[in-house]
C-alpha cells in the first residue's frame, strides 16, 4: 500500500460528460502529480500542484484542469469527455527534494471508460 | 526533441538468469534517474534511485548503473524469478519538477 487514495476506482460515462477524481496523497507529502496512462501507452505527465499552487504542467488538454485543496486532497476534473481519454489516470505524491523530484508513491489509479 | 527510450519490445528469459533492461535518453541532463515497476491495471511501484555522481547502485537482487556520458542506465535482476514478470520504467525529471517516463519494457520470466 503506497498511501496514496484515488477513487473512484472505475468509471464508465457517456462522451460529452464530465468527471471528478478524486486523490488523497501520503501524509505528510505536499506534492500531486496526474499522470494519464492509455492502452498500451507510456505515462504522460499531466499536471503538478504543490501545496495548493500549481508547480507544472505537462500535455494536459483544455478541456481537464485540476486543484489541490488545502488538506492536500486532490481532484482532476475532465469534461467534454472524448472516446479518447480512455485510460488510467494515476495520482502520485512525493516530497519534493532541492535537487529536483524525490521518489513518487502511486496510487492504484481511476480507470476511465468513455462510451 | 526530448526522448527516453526503452525497449519497446518483451524481455523474455529462463528462471535463475539476469535479467538486463535499457533506459536511452536524449537531450537531458538529469542529476537522477530512477526505475520502477508496474504490474497490470496497477500504479507504478518505485524501486531504485541513482544520481548522476553515482556509477552503480545495488538493492537486494537489484543492480542499476548510470553512465551519464553515453546517456544510459542498464537495470539488472540478478537471479531472476517468475514473480519478477512486470513492466520495468525508468523516469528523469526533466526539469518541470516532474517525472518523465519511458514507455517501459515488459519482463517475462520463464519458470
């Protein structure tokens, strides 16, 4: 168990709709990053909020946007759903260290089906 | 651009064996790299850190070595066992303060 909590585990919804998930990182870690995971596709890094702010940001699409909130908890929200953004989306905290990005801690990630 | 390259295709190997996984990269100058694992429907699973100012790391069954000059890390399992079977990623921070990963290279290990 790496700490890390995202729900829903799995979600089915129509094209056009728009989603919530949801992600409450490990105690004690500040950072949140969203990484979207397709089939048979690597993981694209989406977007990074370090207490509350975003710190970067990666090939997120207009349409998602995301916020941490001030107990650390995490939402990514997706709307104008496409057939495309099937995939796994993966919350993944860390502690940030000066020398760049400590090591992440996963969740088990929301699986998304467009229909 | 920007790469990190694994190899794309299966690693399949005897139980008992090395098992041995590339991670290429381009255009980066990282201070460290590092290697998960992750197993279907499943989040990644950290395992190993190296820095640039460290040639080789060991953990239990576990070797990872960094050559910053030919821009690679080689991932090794010694003594390979049918539970090590899973994708193995390597991941930079390439400077957005996040990590990048490769598309990973699947690892079956034959009993």
């Amino acid at each position: 168990d790496s700490g890390v909590t995202q729900t829903p585990k799995h979600l089915i919804t129509a094209t056009g709709q728009r989603v919530t998930l949801r992600c409450s990182p490990r105690s004690g870690d500040l950072s949140v990053y969203w990484y979207q995971q397709s089939l048979d596709q690597g993981l694209q890094f989406l977007i990074q909020y370090y207490n509350g702010e975003e710190r970067a940001k990666g090939n997120i699409l207009e349409r998602f946007s995301a916020q941490q909130f001030p107990d650390l908890h995490s939402e990514l929200n997706l709307s104008s759903l496409e057939l495309g953004d099937s995939a796994l989306y993966f919350c993944a905290s860390s502690v940030p260290t000066p020398g760049g990005t400590a090591e992440a801690f996963f969740g088990q990630g929301t699986r998304l089906t467009v229909v | 651009s920007q790469k990190i390259e694994q190899n794309s295709e299966a690693l399949n190997i005897q139980e008992g064996k090395t098992a041995t996984l590339t991670c290429n990269y381009t255009n980066y100058s990282p201070a460290y790299l590092q290697w998960y694992r992750q197993d279907p429907g499943r989040g990644p699973v950290f395992l190993l850190l190296i820095r640039e100012n460290e040639k080789e790391k060991r953990k239990e069954r576990l070797k990872v070595t960094f050559d910053t000059t030919l821009k690679q890390s080689l991932f090794h399992i010694t003594a390979s066992q049918p539970a090590d079977s899973a994708t193995y990623l390597c991941a930079l921070d390439t400077g957005r303060r996040a990590l990048t990963f490769g598309s990973g290279t699947r690892l079956q290990v034959q009993p």
